[in-house]
C-alpha cells in the first residue's frame, strides 16, 4: 500500500516576513496531520532565500505541537555542520516531546556553497560526515558515548537523553542514481529521490537487490519520490497558478548559486520543463491522480511525497489545492 508524505524546503515568499511564512506554514501542516499524510520532511539550507528553517529542529519543535499523529523530521541534517553531541541530543528531544513521531535524514550537503561558509569543503565534508553518523549512532543507542577519530572525540559521556522509538527513530536517506541505494539498503533505510522516473526505478530496483541479498524478505521501508504538485479546478488554473508559483521557487533555488556564477542545471527552470522530467505534476485532480499513479507504478515507489507549499503559493492556494487532493486524489489511490 502506497503511503503520501509531504517535502518542504520553506522557501522565501516575496511580501511575507519570516514569521508570517513560518504561522502560515504551521497552519498548512496541521491540515496535513488530519488529511492524513504519514510524514513530513523539512530541508536544512543556508544563506538562501531556498530555506528559511536553516535550523530545522527550531521549526520542528513547533510542528511538534502542532500536530497529533503524523510523524516528521528533516530532510536531510546536513551532518558535516553540526556537533553530534548536540544534535543527539537535540533528536532525543524532539522524539520525546512528539511521543515517538520524529524521524530524521542524514547527508552531507548538496549545496558547496552553503557548507563552504562554515569552513566545510568537498575534500572535508565527506569523513566529517562518516564520523559524525557514527556518533550520532553510538550515541542514540548507548547509555555512555566514547568515540575517538580524527574530528570528534567523547569519553564516557553519559546519555541522560535518549530517544522515545528504540533503538532510536527511523532514519532516511536522498539517492540520486542507482548506485546511492546500496548503503540504505543495507541499513535498512528510508529513501526519497527527486530524480526522473527512470533514474528512481534504476534507483528503486537496486535497492530492493540489496536489500535482498543483505536482510532477505520484502522491503519494509519507504521507497519515496518528492514531486512539486498544484491542482486546480481547471486546468487553465492549475497551469498558470503552478507556472507562477514553480517559477518563484525556482529563483528561490538558483539565488545562492548564481552568486557563484554557477548555473546548476540539476533542476528544471520552468514548469514545462519540470514536468518533462517528472518532477512537477499540475492539472485537475482526475489527471493528477493519474500521473501519481503512473510515477509510482514507473518508478517502483511504495511512498509517495508531495511538495504543496513552495514558491508564491499563497496559503490560500496551498490549502485549496491540498483539499482537492484529500477529496479527490487520495481516494483513488489508496489501492494501490
């Protein structure tokens, strides 16, 4: 059975402060919560209009309260910024506070920009990611974290927190091309990609090879793909609201790289094109449903993950179109 999860990267919108954006966003969730989605998945970003929650467990704590039953977390803690101490401690935190709802994303940083203004490049990046997973492992899962390596060192520290979910909240993981599925798999965690059907099934398939090999069975973690989605009554409106909003988001996502001079071509410029490469879905609810249902059978998904709120969407429009899919769209997909 298919599972429907939100992504959001609480990106800037023009002519709403941060606290607007941030009440605005809370409200949208808790509409998530009693749609019914399973999860919810905030980006960590830097010194870019793309992010607003550059500290997510700030913002999370929030979603905490304001939600009952759908789990959350981010997506992804970029690792090679934080002390694991702390942010163990933060996690136990937070899977206290929401009873054992949050679940969290480990990466390294997809932006060299934006870890390169904390002193991390891509020849650091990469071990300080590897040790600080490592701690934040032993630490979750331990009642006294010792640790020695070249960039973290503890010594019988004692873990007064721990986690709600044992042996500590599930994790997740962002795979871009089939050879990223192997360690997830191996480890039994989540994934979601933003990659073109083609690439997430090549993606998909090997993660299943893998987890056949190393665990045996069917696979009993979320193998997700993460879509921008409007729905319209028309789609006239559907068409011209996602246009404008998507191209919002899109100069909210290339700001910090045009600074660099780089033009990053990773992600589609416009609508027409997002949609080309399956990252966009846009129309009424009937064709919306059908090219969900299309992309999951594709790409070989048991998750699903929907961005609602991106660009200039106004919260009105965020809610509309999230109705139509909780009335509309859901409902003729829950077989699947």
């Amino acid at each position: 059975m298919v599972e429907f999860g939100i992504f959001d990267h609480l990106d800037q919108r023009a002519g709403r402060s941060p606290h607007d954006i941030y009440e605005d966003r809370l409200q949208l969730i808790s509409g998530y919560d009693r749609a019914g989605f399973a999860m919810y998945h905030l980006a960590e970003h830097h010194a870019t209009p793309l992010g607003l929650a550059p500290s997510p467990s700030v913002f999370l704590s929030a979603v905490a309260q304001r939600t009952e039953n759908m789990h959350f977390g981010p997506m992804v803690y970029c690792l090679p910024l934080y002390e694991p101490l702390r942010l163990i401690e933060e996690i136990c935190m937070l899977d206290q506070m929401s009873g054992g709802r949050f679940e969290f994303g480990v990466g390294r940083g997809i932006s060299p920009f934006e870890v390169s203004y904390f002193g991390i490049n891509k020849d650091n990046a990469m071990p300080i990611y590897m040790e600080a997973f490592e701690v934040l492992m032993r630490g979750l899962t331990s009642d006294t974290l010792s640790f020695s390596g070249e960039h973290f060192t503890y010594d019988d520290v004692p873990m007064v927190m721990a986690p709600h979910q044992r042996p500590h909240p599930p994790l997740w993981y962002g795979v871009a091309t089939a050879d990223g599925a192997d360690w997830p798999a191996t480890r039994k965690i989540n994934v979601i990609s933003n990659a073109p059907c083609a690439i997430a099934r090549a993606a998909t398939d090997q993660y299943r090879d893998i987890w056949s090999k190393t665990h045996g069975g069917i696979v009993t973690t979320k193998l997700g793909a993460a879509r921008h989605v409007f729905i319209g009554e028309t789609m006239a409106e559907a068409e011209h609201i996602g246009a404008r909003a998507y191209a919002a988001w899109y100069e909210n996502f290339i700001a910090l790289w045009r600074k660099f001079g780089v033009d990053d071509s990773a992600y589609a410029s416009t609508l027409a094109l997002a949609r080309e490469r399956d990252a966009a879905i846009v129309g009424t609810p009937d064709m919306v449903a059908s090219e969900i249902e299309r992309q999951i059978e594709t790409a070989g998904l048991n998750y699903f993950v929907c961005r609602f709120a991106y660009g200039d969407l106004s919260l009105e429009e965020s809610s509309a179109s999230l109705g139509l899919f909780t009335e509309d769209v859901m409902p003729k997909l829950s077989a699947l």
